[in-house]
C-alpha cells in the first residue's frame, strides 16, 4: 500500500518469508506504522509427505514483494528475515541449491527421526542435549533421510542453511543463522550455544557445512549491491530468526504469556528465562530471538486440515453447528502433537441425526483439543493432577492469562468460539496483521537503534486488540475427545494397522 504520511523516523523492513508466501512490510520506527507492504505467493508441491519449495523461487517471491513497496523500501536503513522453521536447504559451491528444499512439514523422514534417537541413546538423551526430540519436521532427520534417499544430492552439498539463513546470506554474502531458528534443527545445544559435534557426525554432517551463530543483537551484515534488488546498498541486515520467534518479537511477549497460533500449522508458545527438555517430545525446547527461551508445541493439522473438512462436506467453514456428540480428529497428514506422525483423521460417533455442520465443529473441536492438551505441556504446572473436565491448557484458580490468539484461523468465530469453550480462558485477539513480518522489524530496528526488539513491540502495541471474556468450558466434549483418543491409538497409528493387501477379505 502507498505511504499514507511522512514518516516521523527511520524505516525498517520486516520480511515473513513462509511455507505458502513472502510477505513484506516496511515500518516506521517510531510510530509503528506500516508505511508499505507487499506480497508473493510460493509453489509448494510434494505428495505422500513429501513438501517442497525451489529456494530460488523465495528469493524471486522478496524480491517482488520489496518491489510492490515502491520507493518506501528503498528508502529502508534496515531489514531482518524470519523464515520457515526446520526446512533443509542444501546449496552447491555457487550458493544454488541442489535440489528442492526440504520444508518444515515434510514428514518423510519419520523414520530417520526414530533411529536417530535410538542411536544417540533415547529420548531423555535428545532432550537434555538439544532441548527437544527430533521428530519429521527437524532438519537434522531431513539431512539424514536426504543421505539415505538421495545421496548423490548430500554429496554435493557444500553448504546447509535453513529458509531465513538462505535469504539472508544471499542479500550480505555472510553464512549466518541465529539462536532461535538453529535451536530446531536438532544438532545445536542451548547448554553452550554450539553445535553438537557428536549428533552432526551421527548424521554425517561436516560442521564446515554450516553457517555461523551470530549474537541475538548483532548486525548479520549489510545489503550487498545486487541486480534488481530493491533495497539500498549498506542497509544493516538483521540476524532473522525462525517465524515462530519471530511473531513472540511481533507481540513484544513477556514470560509465561501464552500464545495460540492458528495457521496452516497450530502452535501454542510462550518465552521463558529457562530452558525446557521434554523426553516425551511434547514441548520443544527452542530458543527465542533475544536470549531467553520459547517452549513450543506445535500440531500439523489446523487451519488447512479443517478448511479440507469444510470442503468435503460442502460447507462454508463458519457453518458449524452445536450440540453433537460426533468426534473428529482432523490428522489429515499424520501428527506432530500427539506423537502420531503416521496417523490419518477419524470419525467416532456417526449416527442417523448426524448432520454436516456438527461434523465441521466436530472438526474444530479435534484440532482444538489437541492444541490445548499441547498448551497444558507448555505453561509452567500451577497445580499437581488436573481432572479430565478441567480444559486442557487450564488450571482451577481463575487466574489464567489470556490467550493471544493469533494466525488466520484467530479472525474467524468458529475458532475463537471453539477456543474459548475448551479452554475456559479469556482470549485477545491483537488487531496487528502479519505478527512474523512485524517481529522481523521490530528485530530490523534493535540493530539499527541498540534497542530491545520485544520493548520496540510494546512501544508499538502490536498486542493490542479485542478482548473476549472466559465462558464455561465444554467438559462433555473434552471427555468424549480424549476416551476415543484414550481408545483409538491403534486406529490413528496406520503403519501399524494388519494390511489385506493379498489377502482374503474377512467379513
């Protein structure tokens, strides 16, 4: 969009480069406003698991949306990139990449997840090193499938980066990450802020390979004079960080605040000054982008999972209807929370009176759940055992924060409706747009002015918004959510499921 008025500081360019888009914004410092922005979409294609995106096409996506800025971008004395989590990009001598990257959601290396934690000694081993299990989605598995799969690709790999590492090094020509985003790869230690030499070696990967960890408020560099770039050459370039990180900055988040994200993944978050080691692979114990630490647990199956159910069933998405007992659980490409990453949605329940809009909230209801259940994992324990119609994420004292309800699923009513009855919490919803690109600016003007990027949020009132007070929670509907699946392991875990291929059908 145009400048609507003179800027009264500097400007500052926050980039969210993502699995579907590139999205751009251009900030002025001081008053928070966005002067500017644009946006390209990305190809993602991949089935049976398998998602993938051409590196070169996010480049050519910020390219076009910087130039959809007009003068405003390149006006900019700073820019920062958050990316994609966990995705493998593996580049040649050049910098070009040698085959498609890895995203995040790609879940073909599940395997290489599990025999990797086997190999370096289980569960509570991973977890006390790295912070976390790594599961599909962590780059370290998607290395290693990458070797067994696709070994000449490995062979010639030269360098190993991450989405928001690959972009940034292309605008300074510097090999950097940082804390937030290196903390999911699963071969970097928050005990000493390294690289694990041990795990890089059970992967077969040369350290050499990667790029350097720079300080949280530390200049990556500057903007190189390149071709077609609408930027000006000597503009400072942010570290960058990983989305999820990213949007903590863009909410300016203090400790123990907890987040919903409602996106093409779920995630629910807060920051921490301790770091968290969860065996049960549950909780990530990731990094945040200012030193502290962000505890994540995050779902495949949200926005996009739903809105294929709606679709199915022919039904705009807000058409829910109350009052059914059916249960769904929407793990349309397996699950990452709970631990199913072979799972395929279900229905329990189906009876004559069932109608489309019930199976919709049904839906709903499933990704919620799990969404919750992953929040009480998250926050700090307030008290000892919670009864089953206690809400998940919940305790007993009615003192809970709000939730901040963010993504594109927080400004449609039958999420926000579903969250406020399976929780019992109140929820606030922030009116600012794009959280990821605007915590990539408030990083962008830390570096440019020695200020703290999460105070730059507050000053901005990134979290402001519509607040909706706490309502009764639906305990039936927890209770009927968790017995199926108490009940139905077996029936989400479809590896493990007797095939008939071959075989005589049994009545």
């Amino acid at each position: 969009m145009p400048v609507t008025a003179a800027p009264e500081g500097p400007l500052v360019v926050g980039v969210d480069s993502s699995t579907q888009s590139t999205k751009v914004l251009v900030v002025d410092v001081t008053t928070g406003e966005v002067v500017a922005n644009g946006r390209a979409p990305h190809t993602v294609t991949g089935e049976d698991g398998a998602r993938e995106s051409d590196p070169e096409e996010w480049w050519r996506a910020l390219v076009d949306a910087l130039g959809q800025c007009g003068t405003s971008a390149r006006r900019a004395a700073a820019i920062a990139v958050a990316g994609q989590q966990h995705g493998l990009v593996a580049l040649d001598a050049r910098g070009r990449p040698v085959r498609a990257a890895m995203l995040w959601n790609d879940v073909r290396s599940a395997p290489q997840g599990e025999r990797l934690i086997e190999r370096l000694g289980g569960p509570k081993v991973w977890a006390e090193r790295t912070g976390s299990l790594p599961g599909p989605a962590f780059t370290v598995t998607k290395w290693a499938w990458l070797r067994e799969h696709e070994p000449e690709a490995a062979a010639a790999a030269r360098a190993v980066r991450l989405p928001h590492d690959f972009l940034t090094e292309r605008l300074t020509g510097r090999a950097v990450t940082d804390r937030g985003d290196v903390s999911g790869t699963g071969w970097w230690t928050p005990a000493t802020g390294a690289y694990d030499v041990e795990i890089l070696a059970l992967a077969g990967l040369s350290p050499a390979l990667l790029p350097e960890v720079v300080d949280p408020f530390e200049a990556a560099g500057t903007v190189r004079d390149l071709p077609g770039l609408p930027l000006p050459s000597g503009a400072l370039v942010a570290p960058g960080t990983g989305d999820n990180a990213a949007a903590a900055l863009g909410l300016g988040l203090t400790a123990g605040q907890p987040v919903l994200s409602l996106g093409t993944s779920g995630t629910v978050y807060t920051t921490s000054p301790h770091p968290s080691a969860d065996p049960t692979g549950i909780v990530s114990g990731f990094a945040d982008a200012r030193g502290a630490w962000l505890p994540l647990a995050c779902t495949l199956n949200c926005t996009q999972a739903v809105d294929r159910v709606a679709a199915l069933l022919g039904l705009d998405r807000e058409a829910v209807e109350p009052g059914g007992r059916e249960v769904l659980l929407p793990f349309l490409d397996g699950e990452r929370t709970p631990h199913l990453p072979y799972a395929s949605g279900l229905l329990y329940g189906l009876r004559h009176d069932s109608t489309p809009g019930r199976l919709l909230q049904a839906a709903y209801d499933g990704a919620v759940y799990a969404l919750l259940s992953a929040l009480g994992k998250v926050l700090p324990p307030v008290l000892p055992a919670v009864p089953p119609t206690v809400p998940p994420g919940g305790d007993r004292t009615g003192r809970d924060a709000p939730l901040l309800l963010i993504g594109g699923g927080a400004r449609g009513a039958a999420w926000r409706e579903t969250v406020r009855r399976l929780s019992g919490r109140a929820v606030q919803v922030p009116a600012a747009r794009e959280l990821v690109a605007l915590g990539a600016a408030a990083q962008a003007a830390g570096v440019l002015t020695g200020e703290d990027p999460a105070e730059v949020a507050r000053r901005w009132g990134t979290a402001d918004g519509p607040a909706y007070d706490p309502i009764p929670v639906d305990g039936a509907a927890l209770d009927r959510i968790g017995a199926v699946l108490a009940d139905g392991d077996v029936l989400l875990r479809q590896r493990d499921l007797p095939t008939t291929q071959g075989q005589e059908q049994r009545p």
